[in-house]
C-alpha cells in the first residue's frame, strides 16, 4: 500500500513542486497520473523512489515510511520497487542479458538464480530473441521493454514508471501499456505517469490528475481530456 | 545469504585502470617515487639507529694519553716505583747521584725544579743501600743540549784518580753560530764574570767541582778548559763516578721545559725506567681506582699498536699508507676504558679529563649523541618531504579514480536505482585505488631492494666502520610497508573520489 498524506514538496530553490497530496495506492492497483507539464508528477515520482524527500506531511510505501528512513536504508528499500524513466537509462556497453543481470548483480543474486531469471523475465517482456542484443541495436519500444524487465528482475510489489511511452513510437507505446498492464495482472502495484489521452481513455484504470502540485480529480475510467 | 561475485569488481576495476592507462600508470609512478622515498628514509633511519646501538653499547671512552710531554717548572712528576737489583737494596730516588739517603721514596711525587736540570733534563740517581763504590772514574762529554755537527768524544775508560789525559778538541754547533767556549765540569760555569747572573736559571747549585785546580781559570766558578787541554783525573769533579765535561757556550741554550730520566747507576735492576712508563703506570693506576669501570675494562693501547691496525686498515690505500708510513706517528697513546654503567658517563668523562696526562677523551656516547641529532634532523626533513609527497600521491590518485568515476557516473546513477548498496557502488572504485597501491608497493620493494642491495656493496667495500643490515632484516618491514602505505594512500584516495557520488 502506498499512502500520501498530506506531502509537500519544496525544491531547495523555494519551487513549491507539490502541495499537499493525499493520495492511497492499494496492493494490486493500476494507477495512472496524469497533468501538465510542469504539474508536479516527476517530482511525486521521485519522492516514491526516494531520490527526493518529502518536505512535509508522510508518505508511506509497502511499510516503508519514507519519511523517516535512514540513507544507508535507502538501497534496500529500492530493491522493493521497479522504476522505469522515459529515457531508457540502460548501460550502452551491455547487452540486454547483462543489463537485466546486473540488477541481480548489484542484490548480490547468485549467478545460478540470475541465469535461470534473466531468461523469463526476458520472456515476460517478448526479448528473448534479443538477449545478447546492446541498446543501441534496439528499436526504442525494445529498449523500454529491456528497461522494464530490468524493474521486475528483483521482483519487485511496486512498479514505477515516469512517461515510459514519452521516446516511443506513438505505434509501440500501446504495446508497452499492454505490457504494464501484463505485469500489474501478475499481481503487481503499477503507477503510470503520462500523457497519453487515448492510451488512458482505452485502459479504463484509475486516473489520478495533478495540477500545479494538486490532485485535481481522482477517479475510474477515461476522464483524462475532460479534467485537463 | 547472498554472495557477490569478487570477479565482477576486479573486473570493474582492471576496466578502470585500464581505459585512463596513462594517468593509471602516473599514480602508480608517483606513489612509488612516494614509498621508495619512505622507504630509503626509514632503512636510513633503522641503520643509523643499529649503528647507534653497536656504538652505545660498547660502554666505551678513549683517554687519549700524552707521557712524553715535557715537563714545565713546578710540575708534579712521578717518581718511578722501588727498583729490584740482585744484592743490591733500593731506598730511593735523589737528584744527586752521591746521594747516601734518598731525597724522594719511590713512588712520590716529584716537584719539577729547574735548578734540578741539566740543558733541560731532570737526572732522577737511584739511591742503593751501602751507596755505590766507584774504582776510578769515567770521563763525559755533554753538549748541554746544543745541536752539534758531528758526534761528541765518546767516554774515556775507567781512569783512576790523578791520571791524566788531554781533553777533547773544540765541537761547533750543527745549526746556528753558537760560539764554543771550552769544556767545564760545571754546567753552570760562565766565561763573564759579569754575565754570571743573565742565566739565572741555571745558576746555584755550585757544589761540586768548585776547588779543583784550576788550570785555565777563567770566569767566575768552575774553571773552563780549553780544548786539548790536560786535565788530572779529580775525584772531587766527579758526580757518580763519571766526570762529565759540559760544552760550555758563549750563548747558552735556555730551557723552560724538562724531561726526566732515570739513572741507576750502572746497577743492573728491573722495573719501569723511562719517564714515559713511570707516567702511564701512574695514570693506570688512578684509572683503577676509578668506580664505574668494567672488569678487565682498561686496555693500553700504545701509538705504535694504533699506527700498525690504522695502517692495516689502509692496506689498499696506498697514498694513506705511504703517509703513515713515512711520517712520524700521528697516534697518541690510549687507553680504552669500558664502563660499566651508562648514566654515569659524564661523571666518569670528567674524572678522566681530571687526570694529569689525559688530555683528551673521545666517548661513544658522545659519538652516538652526535649521531643521534642527525637523525633527528633526517627524520624532520623527510618527514616534510614524505608529507609533500603523500599529498601529492593521493591527488594523483584521486583524479586518477575519479575519471574512472565520472566515466562510470551514468552506471552509478543506474545503480542507485535498481538498489545497489554504497559499498557495492564504491568498491570496484576503492579496489582500482588498492590496485594501485598494491602495484606500487610491490614496485616500489623491488626497487628498493635492489637499491638497498647495490649500495649496501657499495659502502661495505668502501666503509668498513659502518656496519649495513642485510636486506633480509629489512625485507619483512620494507614489504608490509610499502604494502600497507601503498595500499592506504590508494584506498584513501579513492574514497574520497568516489564520496560525492554516492549520495543517494
Ligand atoms: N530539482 C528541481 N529543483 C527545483 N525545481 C524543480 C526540480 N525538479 C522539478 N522542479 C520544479 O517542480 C515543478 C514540478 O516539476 P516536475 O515534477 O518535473 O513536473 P512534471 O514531471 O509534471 O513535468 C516544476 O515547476 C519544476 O520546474
Ligand atoms: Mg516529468
């Protein structure tokens, strides 16, 4: 469960980026938040991956109380959670078999578990043709997806993902959604940030909308063009 | 539990090295320079210590000895210990060699006079019991300390009294144009009557030959005989059974210093019998009754023992050894006295000093305090120049991980998302830095030892007196720290490159 309360966002150069959200995520949900540019949404997103901290109020996520949780708690924490940017972030000189690895890696994961799970999560995703494929050999969908089965190779309840359709082909972004919404069935807390209006109105999921560092409307179904 | 494979961090580290080689390879050379710098200092250090302690622990002062300096007036000599001679009673020492009862036991001390001395020299007679019966007379020739071209008459045979004989012709002084006047019994005896009191160190004692007849009476006192003269052999001109003819000047020579010699009178004895010896028993002996010596501690080393082992020691120097060899012996005598208490060296260096004829002493402990400051002042100028280049080793170091840093900052940030905890972050990082160190350090003994081996060959060939550890000793110390530093500075380094990107 993830649960805002109340959380305000000042950026040490006075931005007040978010003010005051109350907002509840239960296990298992699909969430997508939607807004502006501007409004707010990448910077919730990183309070959730706790690159940023909250100025004020509390924040909650799967028992961790991201408040108060101490640096060194930080990575483990983390490992709970999957994120995924817009831009990819794979490393250019590994292949798509090393970049899903290396996130066991870094958990210290034996080499026998990595390499029976690399292959599934690959498979999850459609690229297990691909695996000794670099990025840079990848179309951008097939690049997203590498990023994705990165976010699920530690397993993770929570998975986050700022605009993961934003570098895509407009075609392949339908095929990425598809793949989330895979992923949330697995039973699978996943929060969406986008843009996309008919990606959100053919999901039908929940709609969380932020302006100006406010949820605006919070509801079921495909009301993203009328709140904006 | 989860294991982390050691292979993906050597792996991350020998990447990093290898991409930024070159500046790899400065770091590596600079921190060398860093530890063989160290390391020279500190096997300097150890040596100079060893030396110190071989030094010190010998517990030994050199008294430096002079037993044939001449005496000055009022100087206290002492007299030479009881003679032995077979049927024959030693009771003293006189300055008269007719003496019946000693002036000074053996053994006294004798208060330099010069009236006592002869062209400088102090005649110490042995005086035997019963006195010494003379049959008849020799007749010597004494120059009065005037350097004469040619040799002076030799002694006559044993003459009975009244005999006669004609006395030796004029000698001529070798150096300057001292005028000879003729030959007197009396040393003393002047050719002006009015120049009697110039010389007045010499006059006084003008006991003996007084009332002999004087054939060519001239002067005041004794009379002054010319060369070829004829003289009749006078008992009364005789001192110890020899009637000494002085070379009598119209300059005299003056002396202000005076040797002393012992005379015992033709009798056959044994025991010291040179001034020199009598001097250096005396010092012994009041190096005896000193406290803090060791047992056995005092050993007389004479100048000519000194001068065979310095020329043994420049055996392969010929130019030195000629020197030596031609030369008069530069080397005093000494004695080398073993102490048997450290602390109390400065007391007993100034009991030495204290002793007549001692006018030097040379301690180890001084030799080591010496040597001690030096290191003092090699440990401070190093340790500034270590310092420099320790800073100067971890900023290489530094930039050296850091490129690898930033080259990986991308990854590091990827990382840090998917979870990775710091230490795995920053290990690959601190692990180049230890590399290395570890390549450094390794280098750096090598060299060193090398070095350490070369001039050790050198300086045992060429130094005796320093005595050089073998590496061996070192090899552990110089190992773990050229290592250790190595390895510290490197991991120093790298952490503090890597700090700034591991906030999370
Ligand atoms: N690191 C930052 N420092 C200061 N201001 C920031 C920072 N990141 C974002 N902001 C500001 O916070 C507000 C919200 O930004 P963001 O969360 O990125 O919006 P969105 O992702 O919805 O476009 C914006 O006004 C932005 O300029
Ligand atoms: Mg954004």
């Amino acid at each position: 469960m993830i649960e805002f309360k109340d959380v305000k966002k000042v950026y040490p150069n006075g931005t007040e980026a978010l003010g005051g959200i109350d907002l509840k995520i239960e296990d298992g949900e699909f969430v997508f938040i939607v807004g502006v540019s501007g409004a707010g949404k990448s910077t919730l997103t990183k309070l959730l991956t706790r690159e940023e901290k909250i100025t004020s109020g509390s924040l909650t996520v799967n028992g961790f109380d991201l408040s108060r949780m101490p640096e060194r708690k930080v990575p483990y924490y983390r490992r709970r959670i999957g994120v995924v940017f817009q831009d990819f972030r794979l490393l250019p000189d590994m292949t798509v078999y090393e970049n899903v690895a290396f996130a066991m890696q870094i958990v210290g994961e034996p080499k026998r578990v990595i390499k029976r799970r690399v292959p599934s999560i690959l498979s999850i995703v459609g690229l297990q043709d691909k695996a000794s494929c670099f990025p840079d050999q990848l179309a951008g969908g097939e690049q997203q997806r590498v990023a994705l089965a990165r976010a699920l190779a530690n397993n993770p309840a929570t998975i986050i993902a700022d605009e993961p359709t934003g570098n895509i082909d407009p075609r392949l972004s339908l095929e990425i959604m598809n793949l989330l919404i895979k992923i949330h069935r697995k039973n699978k807390t996943v929060i969406v940030v986008t843009h996309e209006k008919q990606l959100v109105d053919y999901f039908q999921q929940r709609v969380v909308t932020i302006d100006g560092g406010n949820i605006v409307s919070d509801r079921v179904g495909g009301m993203f063009g009328e709140t904006v | 539990m989860k294991r982390y494979r050691i292979s993906y961090f050597f792996g991350q580290a020998f990447k990093g090295m290898w991409r930024n080689r070159m500046m790899t390879l400065a770091s590596v050379t600079v921190l060398l320079s860093c530890l063989i710098v160290m390391g020279c200092f500190a096997m300097l250090v150890i040596n100079i210590e060893r030396n110190l302690d071989s030094l010190g622990d010998l517990n030994e002062i050199v008294a430096f000895v002079d037993s044939e300096e001449p005496y000055i007036e009022g100087a206290k000599a002492p007299l030479a210990p009881a003679l032995t001679a077979p049927g024959k009673t030693f009771l003293g020492w006189s300055t008269d060699p007719d003496a019946t009862s000693p002036e000074f036991r053996p053994g006294d001390t004798y208060s330099v006079s010069a009236k006592d001395a002869v062209a400088g020299v102090i005649t110490m007679y042995a005086v035997w019991q019963g006195g010494i019966t003379h049959e008849g007379y020799t007749v010597r020739y004494h120059a009065l300390g005037v350097n004469l071209e040619g040799t002076l008459p030799e002694d006559s045979e044993t003459l009975a009294p009244g005999t006669s004989l004609l006395l030796a012709p004029a000698v001529k002084a070798r150096f300057d144009n001292r005028e000879f006047v003729g030959w007197s019994t009396d040393p003393n005896a002047s050719l002006h009557s009015d120049g009697g009191s110039d010389t007045a160190a010499e006059t006084g004692d003008e006991t003996t030959g007084e009332t002999s007849e004087p054939t060519a009476p001239v002067g005041d006192g004794a009379p002054i005989y010319a060369p070829g003269d004829e003289y009749t052999v006078s008992a009364d001109d005789a001192r110890g059974g020899v009637i000494t003819f002085y070379a009598i000047w119209e300059e005299k020579p003056s002396f202000t210093s005076y040797t002393l010699v012992y005379d015992t009178l033709g009798v056959e004895a044994s025991g010291s019998l040179t001034d020199a010896e009598v001097r250096l028993n005396k010092i012994e002996s009041q190096l005896q009754g000193l406290d803090n010596i060791a047992e056995n501690g005092i050993v007389f080393v004479s100048r000519e023992e000194t001068l065979q082992a310095e020329k043994d020691k420049l055996k392969d120097y010929p130019s030195l050894f000629a020197y030596l060899e031609e030369g008069d012996n530069p080397y005093p005598d000494t004695f080398q006295i073993t102490y048997k208490d450290n602390s109390g060296v400065d007391a007993l260096k100034l009991q030495l000093d204290n002793i007549d004829g001692i006018y030097k002493t040379r301690c180890r402990a001084d030799l080591a305090r010496n040597i001690e400051s030096l290191k003092h002042g090699i440990i401070l100028v190093f340790s500034w120049f270590m310092a420099i280049l320790f800073v100067v080793s971890i900023f290489v170091i530094i930039n050296t991980v850091k490129l690898a840093v930033v080259h990986r900052s991308k990854e590091i940030t990827i990382m840090r998302y998917v979870g990775a905890t710091k230490w795995f972050i920053a290990f690959p990082f601190e692990l180049e830095g230890i590399i290395i160190g570890l390549i450094s350090g390794v280098a750096a003994f090598f060299i060193q030892w090398y070095m350490y081996v070369y001039v050790q060959s050198m300086i045992m060939n060429q130094i005796e007196l320093i005595s050089i550890l073998p590496f061996a000793a070192l090899r552990p110390l110089v190992l773990v720290g050229c290592l250790l530093i190595g390895v510290l500075t490197g991991l120093i380094g790298s952490m503090i490159s890597i700090r700034k990107y591991l906030k999370a």
